[in-house]
C-alpha cells in the first residue's frame, strides 16, 4: 500500500497572521525540498473568514518574495481532521480548542514548535497586537517551524 499523499493544517487564531505566514513558509520550503504535500491553514475563531491576511503579515511575506494577498480567512471544523493527515497548531491556546475538536483517529495533531529541536511546547507569539518588528519574529518562528516539518516528512 502506498502512504497517503501528506496534507498539512496550520492553524492559529484569527488565520490572519501567523497561520497563514506559517502555510507561505512551508509552501516554500516543501517545493524546494520537492515534496508533494497539500498545505491549507485556518483559524479556530470566525472573526476573519473571507478576509486576506492582515496588511503586516502580507508585507512580511512579500519582504520574502512570497505574495500571499490572495489567501483568505477560514474556521477550522471538524471535517479537517479527515481532509488532513497532519493539524499543526501556533500555540498552545489553540491546540487545546484542537484537542476538544479533534475525532478519535483523526489527523496526527502537534505544536509548530515541536518539531523544532530544542523549542518543544513553545508558541508561536500572537504578533496581532504587537509592533510591527513582532511579524519579523514571527516569520523567523514558522520559517524553523516549517523547515524542521518538511525534514520530517521528507524521511517518510
Ligand atoms: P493570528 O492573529 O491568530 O495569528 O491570525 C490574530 C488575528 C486576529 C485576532 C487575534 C489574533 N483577533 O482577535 O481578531
């Protein structure tokens, strides 16, 4: 039997910010290592479904060569647990809502983070209300993040 195709959820708050910064970097990173992998990401609250990225997080992006103007906001539901193998979320706020949602024999569910030697149960820092600078982390953040997962899934 084949292994499935890997599909991968990023999911933080509002899909605004981090989540959608943490999709852009593992797009990147999963064609450079030539992985075949569907990434979506979302976000646990409904305040920006149908929306782009917050302005900040687009530039930010954009500093990167990456456009991601035309993502838009989604809520994560139950359904994803089926639709991906992997549910990976920026914090740990979030991943308990995850925990609670998530069906038995769902997708495999983790912390960015985790994958990241020596950054086990650390959060990817909400950057929504934060200076600007505070995206710069951010992407530092979901970049380690998104490297250390495709390393992971490319020794499959
Ligand atoms: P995100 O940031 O979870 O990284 O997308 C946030 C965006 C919006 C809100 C909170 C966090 N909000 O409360 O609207």
């Amino acid at each position: 039997m084949t292994a499935r195709r890997p599909a991968i959820l990023f999911v933080c708050l509002g899909n605004i910010c981090r989540s959608p910064l943490a999709e852009a970097a593992f797009r990147r990173e999963a064609e450079r290592a030539g992985l075949d992998v569907e990434v979506d990401s979302a976000g646990t609250g409904p305040w920006h479904v149908d929306e782009p990225p917050d302005r900040r997080a687009q530039e930010t992006a954009r500093r990167h060569g990456i456009d991601i103007s035309g993502y838009r906001g989604r809520q994560v539901g139950r359904a994803d647990f089926a639709r991906f193998t992997h549910v990976v979320a920026l914090d740990r706020d979030n991943l308990a809502v995850l925990e609670r949602m998530r069906p038995e024999g769902g997708a495999a569910l983790s912390l960015l983070l985790d994958h990241v030697p020596g950054r086990a149960g650390e959060a990817v820092a909400d950057p929504y209300y934060g200076a600007d600078a505070a995206f710069d982390e951010t992407w530092a953040d979901v970049s380690a993040g998104a490297r250390a997962l495709v390393a992971l899934l490319a020794r499959r």
